[in-house]
C-alpha cells in the first residue's frame, strides 16, 4: 500500500520534473520577449504582432533543439514511475 509520504514524493519529484523540463523554453520566450520590447521602446512601433511571432519561432527553434533532452527527461521520470508500480500496489 502507498504511503502518503511516498505520494508526497511522487508529487515533488513530478513538480521537479515539470520545472525542469519547462525551462528551456520559457527562458527562450522570455529573452526574446525582452528583446522585442527593448527593440519596440527603442523604435515607438507598439505591434502586437511584432512580440507574437519571433516569440513563436523562437520557442519552435527552442523545441527543436531542447526536444530530445525534454523527451528523455520525461520519460526517464515515467520509467522510473513505472518500475516501482509493484511497490505502490
């Protein structure tokens, strides 16, 4: 039988996990958004648009290059989830 300590294990361990693999891509997002508002306090152009669509891109170029480790990290945590099924049952 699981134990509320092992379920509070199992929550901190996936909240870890979500962070983690998170990151990447919302540090991308983040320094091109500041980027782009630098670049529009700069110029005067206040566009919607002109934030949307680099921050897109970026966070598409950002899944390319971070996807493989994202999936891995994921996975390594469901496989790790899943070899110790016998334990919580």
């Amino acid at each position: 039988m699981i134990t509320e300590g092992q379920v509070l294990d199992i929550a901190r361990d996936a909240i870890y996990v979500i962070i983690t693999t998170s990151a990447p891509l919302l540090i991308v997002s983040l320094v091109v958004g500041l980027i782009i508002s630098i670049f529009q306090t700069v110029t005067s152009i206040q566009e919607q648009t002109l934030t949307f669509v680099p921050k897109i891109l970026a966070v598409f170029a950002g899944m390319m290059l971070f996807g493989a480790w994202m999936l891995n990290n994921m996975s390594s945590f469901m496989i790790d989830l899943w070899s110790d099924f016998s334990v919580y049952v």
